[in-house]
C-alpha cells in the first residue's frame, strides 16, 4: 500500500505541516524510504502523532516526549506554567526578538489552538489582572508582539495554494481576538485575510474569495441578524464564531 505524502499526514491527522516537520526534526517523527530514497508515513505515524498531541497537552516538551519514545524516563508534571514563565522572562528583555523567536518555536512545536489555549490566554489573563504601568505595558508589547507573530503565520500561509477566507468582526471589544481567531484557524487548510477593526454591517461583494468568517463577542443587532440570515439565503459560504452568536463554536454554511 503506498504511503501519505507529508502534505497527506497533515490533513489526515489534521496537524499542520509546520507542526510535523518540527516533530521530526525533534526526531518523534521518522519517515520510511523506499528503494529510491522517497520518504513516507504510514497508519502507524498517525498513531504516533495522536500519543504525541496527547502528551503535548499534558504539557511535556517535544524534547522529554523525544526520551519518552526512546524508553526513558521524563518529567510527566504539567508544565504549561512554566512555558508560560518562560515566555513572560523573554517579555522582560528590552530587546524584542527574544520573544519573537519564542513565539514562533512554541508555534512550530505545538498545534495552534494548544498554544492559544494553554500558553497565550492564560498569559494575557495574568497581565490583564490590575491596571498598574508596568502591567499595562507588558500586556501592550505582548499583544502587539502576537499580532506580528499571527502576520508572520498567515502570510506563510500565501504562499500555498489554498481556499482564501476573509475574517471579518461584527462586533469585538478585544482588538487581539480576531488574529487569536485566525491563528486558530491557520491549521485548517486555508488562506486567510484580516480585517483588524470591527465592520458591523460588512458587504460580501467587496472581498473575492471562497469563505466568509464572521466574529462577534456581543449578541448581533437586528440588522445584523437580518443581514447574516439574508447570507444564508443567499449560499454565501460562512463561519460564525464567538460568544455573540448562537453556536459559540465555529458552524459551517455550505
């Protein structure tokens, strides 16, 4: 039976190819040759992705679940917390690419809702509790730091022939939840466009491309209502996410 292609893997498991080429490095993963030197996976590397984004969520490293694939023993303790003072020590340094190479290592080694949820939310949570200076910047280096890392992902992401999807806020009183949105949405197979500021009544006729995506983290006005269900008279390809809609996870209109 021939083999999945790296490309394959990835949509089969639905881990991004970044993802799986940064495993492999780290030595988790190994591809088969055949007599021409051509390398494959098979059924069995799709087990092996699945054991490691289990113990990834529990917070082991690549490099500890790198000596627990060899039989050795590693530290097992959650250790998110750490990562997370590891992210906030790079935050310190007055020069600003110690942190931008964190990012992107922590996004080459980890899918992007685990890093979203495990790593980023909680730490805008910390900076965001109390209004003093210093808090009040770090948490302004920080979202501006995320949104250039988000940039870097999606305009990686042109490069590759792909469906094109506009992101697009109704309503959105955090500026950084639409990029968190799109990086969350950067592994599902898609080229992605951003509109940073909210458009309460968007026109679909403006934007070429092949889906829509329509944040909101406030109950829609009734315009916007009349407006999202004329949408999906009309076969206007879309996903509505956010706590402002009725399906607070993503719902896909064909």
């Amino acid at each position: 039976m021939a083999g999945f292609t790296l490309e394959m893997l990835s949509e089969q498991c639905g881990v991004s190819m970044p993802n799986l080429r940064a495993w492999q490095r780290y030595g988790l993963l190994k591809p088969t040759r055949n007599a021409a030197g051509e390398r494959s996976f098979d059924y069995s590397h799709l087990l092996r992705i699945e054991l490691i984004v289990q113990w990834l969520d529990r917070g082991v490293p690549p490099e500890e679940i790198a000596q627990l694939l060899k039989g050795k023993e590693a530290a097992l303790d959650n250790q998110w917390e750490l990562c997370q003072e590891r992210v906030l020590t790079a935050l310190e340094k007055p020069q600003s690419e110690k942190l931008r190479s964190m990012l992107r290592k922590l996004g080459r080694d980890m899918p992007p809702a685990m890093l979203i949820d495990r790593v980023l939310l909680p730490l805008r949570q910390r900076l965001r509790a109390g209004n003093e200076p210093f808090r009040m910047t770090r948490r302004v280096r920080f979202d501006t730091q995320l949104v250039e890392y988000v940039t870097f992902v999606l305009q990686t992401l042109r490069k590759r022939k792909a469906p094109d999807l506009v992101m697009i806020p109704l309503n959105m009183r955090d500026p950084l939840d639409i990029w968190l949105q799109a990086l969350r949405f950067s592994s599902e197979g898609f080229r992605i466009e951003v509109l940073s500021q909210p458009v309460p009544n968007p026109e679909p006729g403006l934007f070429c491309c092949d889906h829509y995506l329509l944040w909101s983290d406030t109950p829609l006005s009734p315009l916007q209502q009349k407006v999202l269900q004329q949408w999906r008279d009309e076969g206007v390809p879309l996903f509505t996410v956010g706590p402002g809609f009725e399906e607070p996870t993503s719902a896909a209109i064909d």
